[in-house]
C-alpha cells in the first residue's frame, strides 16, 4: 500500500503553528474586551489597562514557550 501523501520538514513547526492558534485567540478577546470594558467605564480604565496587559503578557508567555518546546524535544 502506498502513502497519498508524505510530510517532510519539521514536524515541530507544524505543531507550533497550531499551537500558536491558541494565544493568538486568547490576545484578541483581552484586547478586544478591554477596549469594550473601558469604553463602559472610563473612570476604570487604568485598572482595566493594567489587568489587560497581565493577560496579554501572561497568554504571550504561552506562546514563547510553544516555539522554545520544539528546540527542546527535537531532534
């Protein structure tokens, strides 16, 4: 039986590709739902300010140690 298709390259990239699907969802809804919070509070927007960019650093970090992983598992 023969293969339709066959991967060549790093597999690593490809995993790390989707994985970075992931942050880059979790980036838009902190940003997106700060710049709403703050246009319903504008009194609060230096807190609001604040926590959107602990969200942001701490969902960036998931991605950073996505594109370190495959260096570190592979080959």
């Amino acid at each position: 039986m023969s293969a339709l298709a066959a991967v060549s390259g790093s597999v690593a990239s490809i995993g790390y590709g989707l994985a970075a699907i992931g942050p880059g969802i979790g980036v838009g809804l902190i940003f997106g739902n700060g710049v709403q919070a703050m246009a319903r509070q504008p009194e609060a927007a230096g807190l609001i300010r604040s926590n959107m960019f602990i969200g942001f650093a701490l969902t960036e970090a998931l991605a950073l140690i996505g594109i370190v992983m495959p260096f570190v598992y592979g080959q």
